[in-house]
C-alpha cells in the first residue's frame, strides 16, 4: 500500500498522563492484516505524523493499543530521504552498546528536549499492513527513530531513557542554549 501524506484522517494525539501511553500495546492479529481497520490506522498515523511535524508515531500515541508505527527519513538528516513507512509487530535485533548520544523530542511530551543514549544499529523484521514481511538493517539517525517509536509500542518515552535529567530542556532554551546546528526533530 502506497502511503501519502494527504491520505487518511488526523487523529488526536495524546500526551503524557493518558494511561495508553504508558501501556504495552497489543500485537495486531494476523486477521486484520490487510483490512479497513488496519489500513486506515496506517494512514491516519501517516497523515498525523505529518500534519503534526513529526518524523515518527506510533499507534499509542493516538490512542490505539495495537503495535505499529509509521515514520520517514526528512532529506536533512544526512542521509537518503526515505518514503513514509509503516512497521507492524515489528521486532528489534539492537546492535552495539547503547552508546550514542542524541537530542530527541516527542510529540506526547510537547515541548521538551533531552539527550539519549542510544544503540547505533539494529536489524527490524516487521509486516506491512498486508501482512508481507520487512526486514532491513537501520543505523544512526534511521536507527534512532525506530528505537524511539519502538519505545511507544512498551509504554515507554524518551525521557525514561535519559541518563542524564539535566539536558531536558524546553524548545525554545535548546535553541538559545545548545551549539546545535542540526534542526531539532519530534518523534
Ligand atoms: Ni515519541
């Protein structure tokens, strides 16, 4: 299924102290793979994600206890642009230690920033929404967003990983206070 921004409905997103956020979500059920439900929560992830500005989100974060998350690579990033994507009942295989370092923002905790540790690649095995399998291997930034989204699917947020509380910073102080040069990103 071909995936466009302009697709599906925007959907409210929650934020921190909606007891979703902070639940396991549910494995989608190999019967819904390919039907209305799940190919429109594809879509509605896709256009919220968008219309939001982020690069990621994951079906929590609209409420919806089912593990899937869509995301995309902006060209900015120092790599190749990537298409939106979704992942269904994805699985991580981490490699490396998690060693390193990046500012991570989410759209259910607007507003702030922090730094987080990180492991610098890891392999997903996934299912689109119809079920057909995906595999490929992530690294840095890629590798960065789908631990965040990842994350979601467990009930867990960046700020949990923080190893360090003193980098959590509101937007407009990371942007006066920090060296970055990088445009921040919201996952
Ligand atoms: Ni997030």
């Amino acid at each position: 299924m071909k995936l466009h921004s302009l697709d599906g409905r925007r959907r409210e997103i929650i934020r921190l102290g909606h007891p979703v956020l902070r639940q396991r979500a549910e494995a989608v059920a190999q019967e819904r793979f390919g039907t209305r439900f799940l190919r429109d929560l594809a879509r509605d992830l896709v256009r919220t994600m968008f219309e939001d500005d982020g690069v990621g989100l994951a079906a929590p974060q609209i409420a919806a206890s089912a593990r899937v998350f869509a995301y995309y690579l902006p060209a900015e990033k120092g790599q190749e642009e990537m298409q939106p994507l979704v992942l269904v009942n994805p699985a991580l295989t981490l490699m490396g230690e998690r060693s390193e370092q990046g500012w991570e923002g989410c759209l259910s905790v607007p507003g702030l920033r922090g730094l987080v540790l990180r492991h610098p690649a890891l392999r997903v095995q996934a299912v689109d929404v119809d079920g057909e399998p995906i595999s490929f291997e992530a690294q840095g930034f890629h590798a960065r967003v789908i631990q965040h989204e990842f994350d979601h699917l467990d009930g867990i947020v960046f700020v949990d990983r923080m190893a360090d509380m003193s980098s959590l910073m509101f937007e407009p102080e990371w942007e006066r206070y920090t060296k970055e040069t990088d445009s921040p990103v919201t996952v």
